[in-house]
C-alpha cells in the first residue's frame, strides 16, 4: 500500500506541496487517518487545497476520512496543511493512504 506520512511532535505544523505529474486531473481520492501511536489524545486538523478548492477536517484517535474530491480545473499541484491542536507532547503520525489522481481515461499515482 502507498502511503505519504508526516511524523507531528507536539504543537507541530507543516506545509507540504506536491506536484501532480498532469494537470488533467478528474479526482484525488485516498484515506487520511493518524497512524497507531501511543498518544491517544493527539488531535490533526488538515487542510488540502486543490485547484482553487479546500477540503479539511479533524482527526482524533482511530478515526479517518475517504477522500474523493471531484476536481474541475487544472491541478499543477496539491498543498497539505496539518497542524497539532491538542497539548501532549507526544509524537503522531498523520497518514494519507493510497493517494491518487485519476484522469479521464485511467488513473494514476502521485
């Protein structure tokens, strides 16, 4: 399984950037979800930004999201936004599992 992930430390932020190898993009679809870990108290929000729209959420304990986001115009690139909103010190693993860009006619990974 693909997967991109992110290692949050307590009061943790990141921006990421990616770029998509065609700007023809139809669809991004995959899983957000914390990795196992052994603070249970950690909360992620995230933020994706694609083609001028946002998709975001909150990720608490054992909980994800399925993304799959129609998009309507050219996608050069996909920002990710986390963020650590809880107060443990403890270290969390934000996951995006299965990432992909479907085109028209058939699909592709990042």
């Amino acid at each position: 399984m693909t997967s991109f992930r992110w290692r949050l430390p307590g009061g943790a932020r990141t921006d990421t950037t990616l770029r998509a190898s065609r700007d023809d993009v139809s669809m991004l679809t995959g899983v957000v979800r914390l990795g196992r870990s052994v603070c249970p108290a950690a909360s992620v929000t995230w933020e994706l930004t694609l083609a001028g729209q946002v998709v975001d959420g909150v990720l608490t304990g054992d909980r994800s999201a399925a993304l799959a986001v129609t998009i309507s115009a050219p996608l050069p690139e996909v920002r990710l936004r986390l963020r650590r909103t809880d107060t443990a010190s403890c270290a969390v693993e934000f996951r995006w599992d299965e990432p992909d860009l479907d085109v028209p006619a058939f699909s592709l990974p990042f």
